[in-house]
C-alpha cells in the first residue's frame, strides 16, 4: 500500500496545469461506483488526477492506483480497497480497470462489501459495464468522456472561456452569437489546426510527434484493446488493420461489403462485425439510413472515420477537405444528438434537421425546399439565415 501511494503522491507532484474539462460538473461525485468510459487517449487518467488534486490535495483520503502498474499485481481489489478503507480512506480512484481480470465481479463484491467507500473507475470505451462475471449495470453510473470539441480547443489555444449552445440556439441565433465570438477571436484561424491535432488532448506534449502518438494509439486499440476485451483472435487483428486503412483512404466510403469481404479475404459477416468491432473502438462511425435500427448486420449506407484527426495519423497523403469537413460535422453532432443518412442532403440530425455540408460556394440546390434546412459552410466567419458557419458546430459539447 505504501508504493501505491507514493506513485499516487508523484503523480499528483508532476501533474500541470490543464483546461478542466466540462464533464467535471456533470458527475454527482458522491455516488457510490461511477465509471468513466472514454477512447483512448481523450484525457481520463488526466481528468482523474486533476480531480484528486483539486478537491483533496495529498491528502490520504483519496488513493489513485493504475491497474497497469506492476506494483498493483500483488493485491488484488477487493483486498486494496478493504485495507484502504482501514487506514482511513474514502475515496478509491481505479485507472484502466479493463487492465484488471475479474474486474467486474470484484467491483460488485467491493460495492456489496464496503458501502462507505466511494469508487471510481475508468475504462475503454469498448467496456461493458454488463459484461464479465458481474452486471454493474444496476450498480454503476457510468459517464462518457469525449475528445476535445474545437470550443474546449478554443480555450485552451486562447485561455478565454465560451459557452457551450444547444442545435437549438445555435440555429435560431447563430449570426448574434458568431458577432460575439467573433468580437473575442478569429476562430478561422484556429480550425485547420484543430482537424489536423485538436481532439485528442496529448496534443499539448507535442504537435510535432502528435499523429506518430495517434499512430501508435490506433495499434494499441487494434492490437491490446479489440483481442482483450472483444475477444477478437489475433491473427485477425492485420486484416482490421488492412480493413480501417482501407476506410482511411476512401472515407466517406459508400462500402459494398461483398467486394470487402473479397479484397481481405473474409466472410460477409466478418466484415460487418469488424466494422462494428471500429466503431466501439471510436476509430469510425457508421452511418445509418433515417429510421434504421441498429443491427451489427445492417449494411451502413456510409463510413466515417471518428475525427479528422485520424485521417492526418492514417493517411495523410489522402486528406481530403470535403471529407474533414463531413467528418468533422458529423463527429462534433454525434456526441450529443442522433446523425442518420439525408436522401438529399448530407446528414439528417434528430430525425428533423438536414444538413449539407461544404465550401464557400456551395448552394442551396440539393436541399431546396426541404422543411427545416440548413448549410455548415466552411472558410467563412459568419453565415446568414440557413447559412451556417461550419466551426460554429464546435461549440454544442
């Protein structure tokens, strides 16, 4: 227990300062087993540390423990958390719990067992919180933390704060609300930047190493994550390698999954879950056509990478703008609102809204007298009427 809490201790020492993320205030903290999913690298070891430092310091109420760390591998959790609690704790903060065999049902057991202690954990995104041995589901409330919208970006790039809008606001009022941004900072001249190492936060280590690290990220999802907690074989782990450079390079890719299912050599099937398998992964999105239940066996009328990040790390030489910007939109909407497959336009947002995305010149032509219309244009600063400026969609998380 010492050495944990000595590593606890200096991380706490190394850990600078940083923009708090938004999700800070959403969690009830007293809740007795929460859970924060998240991809990786979008910052939840970070958030967990600032959050133990703010609010208890060093003092050993709070424990941090990485169940990556080899200095955990003698103890088990439910013994951690029993002698914690003895020596006074209060507070346990579990990090990468998916690290942790058995983590589901000794969690349950440490919940049972120790009603007095508070517990907090973080894992992949992937994660089940019904999966295991134990179903926390009825047990654990469970958050999700997303990779930096272009407004969290904003304020860390400028040190200025922005509020969040709802589609709502931002639709009926967007030309007031661009004037008094706009009045504060150019936000064109932060965008680029953004689709190219904006959203996920290790941005900040390095933007010269950025999509090397993005790299190496995407193989630890495909190579650790995907065999681990989805029981995918490892000999088929190249062929979802060859399967997302595939999507990279032609994204937005209308797929035609019997030619894929030729070209790696695979059952129909084994396409379908690998790209279900990617999605989990938050590496694509599939988007569906309007009222189509989710099935791991429908077809997806397009693919998308999960941020234009990913098309810098996965195939630079084949960035497209159209497609940053589609994706772009379509990853800042995804996170608080339903995004499905337009018949005339690009994007049809909570079943009501239609979207065309695009440059400067584009028209309201293929979505002319469609009710409840709108363009997200890129390059301008401010938009008119349905006219929308595309970077203004980065502010709704």
């Amino acid at each position: 227990m010492d050495a944990i809490y000595l590593k606890h201790q200096e991380l706490l020492k190394k850990l600078t300062p940083f923009f708090t993320r938004p999700l800070e205030d959403e969690i009830e903290w007293e809740e007795q087993l929460i859970g924060i999913k998240g991809a990786r690298g979008v910052g939840k070891t970070t958030f967990l540390l600032q959050h133990i430092k703010a609010k208890f310091g060093f003092d050993k109420s709070a424990l941090f423990v990485s169940l990556d760390d080899i200095r955990f591998t003698q103890k088990n959790l439910v013994e951690l958390a029993e002698e914690f609690l003895n020596k006074g704790g209060k507070y346990l903060f579990l990090d990468e719990i998916h690290k942790y065999p058995n983590w589901s049902q000794e969690l349950k057991n440490i919940y049972d067992s120790y009603p007095e202690l508070k517990v907090v954990f973080t894992g992949s995104s992937i994660l089940h919180i019904h999966g295991g041995n134990a179903d926390l589901s009825r047990r654990a409330v469970v958050y999700y933390m997303k990779g930096l919208s272009f407004r969290e970006y904003l304020q860390i790039e400028s040190k200025q704060n922005f509020n969040v809008l709802s589609l709502k606001e931002l639709l009926t009022n967007h030309e007031e609300i661009v004037r008094g941004i706009a009045s504060r900072i150019k936000p064109l001249v932060y965008f680029d930047d953004y689709l190219r190492f904006g959203y996920y936060p290790y941005y900040l280590q390095s933007k010269k190493t950025y999509h090397n690290k993005l790299a190496n990220t995407i193989n630890l999802i495909l190579e650790i994550d995907l065999p681990y907690l989805m029981n995918v074989d490892l000999k088929y782990v190249y062929k979802l390698k060859q399967l997302l450079y595939i999507l990279a390079t032609s994204v937005p890719f209308q797929p035609n999954i019997s030619n894929l299912a030729g070209s790696l050599e695979i059952s129909r099937q084994s396409v379908l879950a690998y790209l279900d398998y990617l999605q989990s992964a938050e590496l694509i999105y599939l988007l569906k056509d309007k009222g189509k239940s989710y099935s791991i066996l429908a077809k997806p009328n397009k693919i998308y990478l999960n941020n234009p990040n990913l098309s810098f790390a996965l195939a630079a030489e084949n960035t497209d703008k159209g497609n940053l910007r589609e994706t772009f939109f379509y990853n800042q909407l995804k996170q608080s609102h339903s995004v499905e497959s337009s018949e005339k336009g690009d994007f049809l947002i909570d079943g009501k809204f239609t979207f065309e995305v695009g440059g400067k010149s584009k028209k309201f032509n293929q979505i002319k007298n469609i009710k409840n219309s709108y363009l997200a244009i890129d390059d301008i600063e401010a938009g008119i009427n349905n006219k929308i400026p595309l970077w203004l969609f980065g502010f709704l998380y």
